[in-house]
C-alpha cells in the first residue's frame, strides 16, 4: 500500500520528473512512464493537425476540468484510448474512425478519464511493478523506441489479456463516464452503441460482459446530443487515410466495415467492398461489387470505388468491366498516386 | 576502411557475410540475378540476403524472391510465420503494395506510406515499383523504393530503405542501378 501511495504521489505532482529517488522501483516506474510520454510526444505517428487535436482536446475539455491531463492523438488503426498514469491521455485515431458521432467518442474519453481519477491506471501499472509485465509495456518506451507500446495494438491486447481493470473497476469507470459525458450533454444511449461495437482487443483491456451491458442500459436515462454532423465534418479530411489504414492491416476487416458501412459514408462503404475483395472468401466478390456500387451512390461517392470496382473485374478476369471502372476512375481521379498503375492495367485489357 | 570496419563488426556478430565485388553478376534466388555496385557488403539474417554498404540500419536492399501463395514476405524475430501477413497469388500490384506496408508495420515500422505505384521491366519480365516512406522504431524518418514482378504467381520483391536524406541520397541510385540489372531465368 504504501508502495502505490508513493507511486501516486511521484506520478500526480510530477515529482518524479523532478528528482525521484533512483533506488525505488517506483521511482523506476515513474520514470519509465515519463520517459514513455516523451516518445509519444516525439513519436513520428503523433498527429499534429491543429483541427482534430483542438476536436479531441475540445472533448475532453467539456467532460473534465482538463489542466491536469495532456492529450496525444496518436494516427495508427485500431481502437485504442488510455491513459498512463501521469495523467497523459492517448487517443488513437482508429477511435475517431469507430466513433459515429461526436458522443460515442465522448464517452469513450469519458471512461478511459474515469479509470485515470479513479487511479485504476495507477493500479494496473502497479500490478505490473512486481512481474514481467512492465518490462513488456514501457521497457520498449525506456529504450527509447518510437511510440513504444502504443504502436502495436496486438502488444496492448496481449498484455491487457493478462493486465486487464477488474469487472469492479470496470463498473465504476462506466458509472462516472456515464456521468460525465452527461453533465457535458452527451446522449447516454451512444455508450451503449460504442461499447457493443468495440474490438475484440480493447475489450480485452476493458473486460466487457452481459452483466456491465446491463447495469450501462440502466445508467443510460434522457437524450442528448450526439454531435454526428460535427464529428463528420471534422473526421471528412482524414476518412480516406483512415479507412486504407484499417484496410491494410493484417486482419479480417468485414465485420468492422458493416458496421462503419451503416453509417452510408461513401467511403466507409467503399471500405467494405474492399475488405470483401481482400478477403476473396467465396461469394465476396458479388459482395465487394455490390458495396462498391453502393459507395458511388452515396453523396459523398468516392473515386477509388471506381478503382475496388476495377481490381476485382481484373481479379475475375472481366477486361470490358475493369477497362470501364478504370476509366471512370482515371476520370475522377486524375492525380491519384497509383495513375501511371491504372494506365498500365487499361493498356493490357 | 569503413566496408572493413563494417564486415569485421557483421561477422563479430556471428551473421553470415560476405564480400562483393562490383560488377559481379549475383543470384539472388528463384533465378534472379542482379548486378553489384561498389561497396556492397551481403549478409545473410534469419535465412534472408540483404545487402548493404553502411549496415543494415542505415542502408538495406533486402531481396525476397520465390514466396509462393500463401507465404510471407520475410521474417520477423520474435513473430511465428503465422503472425505475418501473408502473399496471394490473385494479388494485384495494389494489393501487393498494401502487403509490403503490413509486412512493414509488423517490423515495427511506423507511419508506412506508399507512393507512386507504377509499372517497371523487372529483367524481361512486367514489374512494378513504388515508393515509400516510413519511420523505425526508433522514429527515425526513413525513405524507400521497392520492386517486385509475379512471375506464374510466385512473387520476387526487392526493397532499398534508408534515413532520409544523406543515406537515402546517397544509396538510392545505386539501388536503382541495381533494379536496372535484375535478369530473370
């Protein structure tokens, strides 16, 4: 006990920045999560935009007084928030993509906060203090190395298999997330939304069950706003980074484009086509072809459906289709980065 | 004196290495064979044939030549083969492109971008080439080209990647010579 009231002093006065006493382990911890939140900040992935920092850190501002935390926007796909212990709140950018509107993100901000207060981040650091385990989350940062642990989403998912909150913690961070987004009137029903589409990954931070859906719905009382146009304003500029980011991660995206998909973005629908087409599953192509046409009916209708469209008849070995999608893809797309590519496809078709 | 100080600390290093002299006509596997440039060094790491001049973290043109369907690009210490994305035979260029950035990510590559997708004669073969840019693990911001042609769907891929600047500079036109001299057979 005495060890975590030590701890949480160094860390929440920054005591430890100053000069900690270099023979504890806690010293030793606190140091590795200070060094961790310089590589972050350093970090080649950290987004810089001004826009969707002063987004993010708008959010947080309306949920808690927000002096004491520092918020990174990380760009990597995946959905991950957390908090070291010192009060640094990292965001990835996969978050902002899973976010339907402005709410859900707000109540995933709100929870992840609500483990900081609560000091349950503190907690699980400390658990990790006497085992391996914090070897395997900062040793990497301490080294020096890039974003350190936040660049892997597998690493958080393996390590929060093993160093997850507790069911309890669980419980009161939705109990005061739920309560904060609400005093900054965040409609309540959007934690439900976010937690049940939650990846696998995070869940295994954030241990999810039955029992916590429920006690959530019976937290979930009155309306309030989502934010949804905001939050597609904002997100627009980056969708088409985003979406090739989750596309070309080594995974199975379906599921997560069916539910992105719903949202009828252009290129959320696009995503989905083209996650069926790299799945090659039998039946994905009718698949891939009927979202990719459903992204080019969309208002926002994206280009490179044109090009998914065109892909998959060179796949098939359909020449009259992918000449005609790429054609109209060249067409809408004059300067896209792969042109001198597609002028190659159209000469062998 | 550099290449000696650089083969001698490889081979305290206990990887396999070896001396090349320019001009030579190397294999590089699956019937691939290029041309070397001056002060080249070849080091075989976990069964894959890089080359470079100044060590493997500062310039590296990594060949991965013969994967078939269903294999992955290279090896990662520490990753299981099933950990890897891995290449499929109905991949186009652009799918290839995307399977280097995740092959890339797995060796803890950040911010993997692809640019510039465009065909290229690999020997008498169709290629493509693109290029790249990316940061290490450590951030250090880094630039690459890479080349590869799928010849009766198995597939060869040629990678240069550097620091940007002075090493990118400096080795990135003898990379492009060296993709210039690719012969297939």
């Amino acid at each position: 006990m005495k060890r975590v009231l030590a701890l949480t002093l160094m860390l929440l006065t920054g005591a430890a920045r100053a000069q900690p006493d270099a023979d504890s382990d806690e010293a030793g911890l606190a140091m590795q999560v200070a060094k961790a939140e310089d590589n972050i900040r350093n970090s080649a992935a950290l987004v810089r935009d001004p826009a969707l920092n002063d987004y993010v850190h708008g959010i947080v501002c309306r949920l808690t007084p927000c002096a004491a935390l520092r918020v990174y926007l990380v760009g990597s796909p995946g959905l991950n928030v957390f908090a070291l212990p010192n009060g640094a709140l990292v965001v990835w950018t996969g978050a902002l993509l899973r976010a339907q509107d402005e709410a859900q993100l707000a109540h995933l901000l709100a929870h992840e906060i609500a483990h900081y207060q609560n000091k349950d981040s503190l907690d699980l650091y400390h658990r990790m203090l006497d085992t391996s385990g914090v070897v395997a989350l900062l040793g990497v940062a301490a080294a020096g190395a890039g974003i350190g642990f936040v660049g892997t989403p597998a690493s958080m998912a393996a390590l929060g298999a093993k160093y997850s909150h507790s069911d309890a913690q669980e419980r009161d961070a939705d109990r005061a997330g739920m309560a904060m987004a609400a005093a900054a009137g965040y409609d309540p029903a959007a934690a439900l939304a976010v937690w049940r589409a939650a990846d696998a990954d995070f869940l295994k931070v954030h241990p999810w069950s039955e029992d916590r859906l429920a006690a959530l719905q019976d937290l979930a009382h009155g309306t309030g706003k989502t934010g949804a146009e905001n939050h597609r304003a904002v997100t627009a500029p980056y969708l088409e980074r985003w979406v090739g980011e989750e596309l070309r991660r080594d995974i199975d995206t379906v599921a997560l484009f069916i539910r992105l998909a719903a949202s009828g973005r252009g290129l959320c629908r696009y995503g989905l086509g083209e996650a069926y087409r790299k799945r090659g599953a039998p039946g994905d192509a009718v698949l891939a072809a009927s979202w990719f046409r459903a992204a080019l009916a969309a208002p926002d209708s994206p280009p490179l459906a044109w090009r998914g469209l065109g892909l998959l008849a060179l796949q098939n070995g359909d020449k009259p289709a992918a000449r005609a999608a790429f054609a109209q893809y060249r067409v809408m797309a004059p300067d896209a980065d792969d042109k001198a590519m597609i002028d190659y496809y159209l000469t062998q078709l | 004196m550099r290449r000696g100080s650089l083969l001698l600390f490889l081979g305290l290093m206990g990887c396999a290495l070896q001396s090349m002299e320019a001009g030579d006509d190397a294999s590089v596997g699956n019937g691939v064979t290029v041309r070397a440039e001056p002060g080249f060094a070849q080091i075989h790491l976990a069964a894959m044939r890089y080359w470079t001049r100044n060590g493997t973290g500062l310039d590296e043109l990594g060949f991965y030549t013969g994967i078939k369907e269903g294999q992955p690009l290279f090896r990662v210490p520490g990753l299981r083969i099933g950990d890897m994305p891995v290449y499929r035979a109905r991949m186009t260029p652009n799918d290839i492109q995307d399977l280097v950035v995740a092959s890339l990510v797995k060796k803890k590559m950040q911010n993997v971008r692809t640019g510039a997708l465009r065909p290229c004669p690999f020997g008498t073969a169709q290629g493509f080439c693109f290029d790249l840019t990316l940061a290490n693990d450590e951030g250090l911001e880094m630039r690459g080209r890479a080349i590869a042609s799928a010849r009766s769907s198995v597939l060869d891929l040629l990678i240069f990647t550097a620091p940007a600047g002075y090493y990118f500079d400096q080795g990135a036109p003898a990379a492009e010579k060296i993709f210039s001299s690719i012969q297939t057979h």
